[in-house]
C-alpha cells in the first residue's frame, strides 16, 4: 500500500505509526510511504487563506494523487480536514485512536507563566498560525501581541529558542517570540514533550474539531484498500470526530473562523462542546449537550444549530475574508 503523507517530521512519524498498526493487524502487509512537499510546506511565510486554507495548503496535493490512483491513502491530521465540505470520490477509511488533544505553551528561556499571567500579556508576543488559538490567547492574556507564526512544529520550537524574527505575509516582520501555543500531540511526535511549560485545559481553550487524531484517506471505490483500512480504525476516534466535524458543517465555518469543537466519550454517552470566538476573543458563543454514543452527528448537529440559534452566524460572518 502506497501512503502520501507530507514531508514534515511530524507528518512523517504519523504515517510511520499507521504503517506499524497495519503490519501488526495484517502480517506481511507492504507499505510504502511517499512524501510530498505540499504549497503549505514551501510556504511557510504566507496565510494559508490564499492557498485555500489547511485543506488546499496541506490536504489537497495529496489528495488528487489518491484520485489519480497514484496512492492507495493518504495521511493527513484530521484537524486540516475541511469539516464544512466533501470531496467527491474519497473517503475517511480509518482514524488512529485519538492523542492528547490539548493545547500547549511553550515558553522561551527566562519566560515564566506567572510573567504572563501577572501582565496579562502585556510587553510579550505569542506566536501562532490558528485563528482558534489566537483569539482564545487573547481572551485569556487580553494585552498579549499575537503574531502569526507559521512552520513545522520542530522549526517553530527552534526559532522561538533562537529568538528569530518572524517574517510576514506584508513583507514586515514580528517577534522575536517569548512563547508559541502548539498542539501538545504534534510536540509529542516530533521529541518534544518536554518543553511543555502549561497544558491549557479544555476550559481555557477548547481543542479544534478532529485535533489530535491521524486520518487516513482513500478513493471511495477502492473497497481493498477500505477493508484493509478498517482494521486499524479506532471506533472511539471516529464517533467523537464525527460529532465534533458535524458542528463544522452545521456552521459551514471557514479557516478564518475560531470555532472549536471537543467530544469526549464515557461508556454508551458522548458529551460534545463547542465555541464560536471573534478574533479578538472577547465576543465568545458556547453550546454543550451530551447523547448516545452510537448517534454522533446527530449530537453535532444539535450542538451546531443551538450555536447558530445563540448568535453564532453573525460572529462567523465578521470573520468571513473580504
């Protein structure tokens, strides 16, 4: 089986982690990983708006050569996955069990959370490229810069140690960095879990739909590929991102949205949470509700029309590109 994946190391170590579930599910199974360097990869200045957002920087190269029969999968972070949108001809055929969903800080040398905390953020720059964890940085340090920070994880980590500017997409620069928010699962697949100075909780920044769980593409009628698929899918994963990726239909957001959504499953229940934020944080729309564990969109769908029964069209609108 031929699986495309980007060139990142975290992407790559990804792909190596399914490869490993499918040869212990099917003894003597071929893979064989094919790396590409997506338009999100070779820009690494850029918004991701002009190139589509996640799903045309990171997702759609990749893709099209599924379609073309080039690959039999392909890898990609669920949460780069357009929710608001299906591409005809393809397929999730299985999702991994889901890694520690949370946000992160990560925190230049002589930079403590108390100093943030104590001065609201005033006179420090945060670093980050989503929208989502831009606007929850702002609500909880309200006087914080927030510069946009683009990168694979590993790179972000060592420009923020070596206190680089960053430059971009005018043509200016920001920065230096006093502290990156990042995904504490991409940290942990690329060796660096340990400059983990604060585990946000769901409470103070609620993880983005589908964040934290590996997906795995292919083409719809390729049925061998989805029955050899279906061995490593993980029905727990599945169930919570589709409740949480239903909300992203319902809402129809875009990549310029702060929207977040978070399932977690306890026996037969799902509770499902979601938020809708403005860029700057302080105007913030929540809905939680839980139900049966075996009907998630359903779930989603409820959460997602009570948001937009709470006002949320409106804030999605104000951040809609012009």
């Amino acid at each position: 089986m031929r699986i495309g994946t980007r060139k990142s190391t975290m992407a790559i170590a990804q792909t190596e982690d399914i490869a490993r579930r499918l040869r212990a599910a099917i003894p003597g199974v071929d893979v064989d990983i094919v790396r590409f360097e997506t338009t999100g990869d070779q820009d690494q200045i850029g918004k991701l708006l002009p190139h589509g957002g996640k799903g045309g920087a990171f997702v759609a190269q990749i893709r099209d050569a599924v379609l073309r029969g080039e690959l039999q999968a392909a890898m990609h972070s669920l949460k780069d996955m357009p929710g608001n949108e299906e591409t005809p001809g393809l397929v999730i055929g299985a999702m991994l069990p889901r890694d520690p969903p949370g946000d992160v800080l990560v925190l230049r040398e002589g930079v403590t959370l108390d100093d943030l905390k104590r001065t609201r953020g005033k006179g420090f720059k945060i670093g980050t490229n989503a929208v989502r964890r831009a606007a929850y940085a702002r609500r909880l340090f309200p006087e914080v810069e927030v510069i946009h920070y683009r990168g694979a994880a590993d790179t972000r980590v060592r420009k923020l140690d070596e206190k680089q500017m960053q430059r971009l997409p005018d043509g200016g620069e920001a920065g230096p960095a006093d502290a990156l928010i990042m995904a504490r699962s991409g940290l942990a697949r690329v060796g660096l879990a340990h400059r983990i100075a604060y585990e946000f909780t769901p409470r103070e920044m609620l993880p983005a739909a589908g964040q934290g769980i590996v997906a795995v593409e292919c083409a719809a009628q390729d049925w061998p590929t989805r029955m050899t698929l279906a061995k490593i899918d993980d029905g727990a994963a599945r169930a919570c991102a589709d409740a949480e990726r239903e909300v992203l239909w319902v809402l129809n957001g875009h990549c310029n949205s702060p929207i977040a959504a978070f399932a977690t499953i306890d026996g037969d229940t799902i509770l499902l949470t979601a938020s809708v934020l403005d860029h700057a944080g302080g105007a913030i729309i929540e809905a939680a509700r839980e139900g049966p564990a075996a009907h998630p969109r359903e779930l989603g769908r409820a959460v997602g029309l009570e948001l937009l029964d709470k006002g949320a069209a409106a804030i999605i609108e104000r951040t809609r590109p012009v």
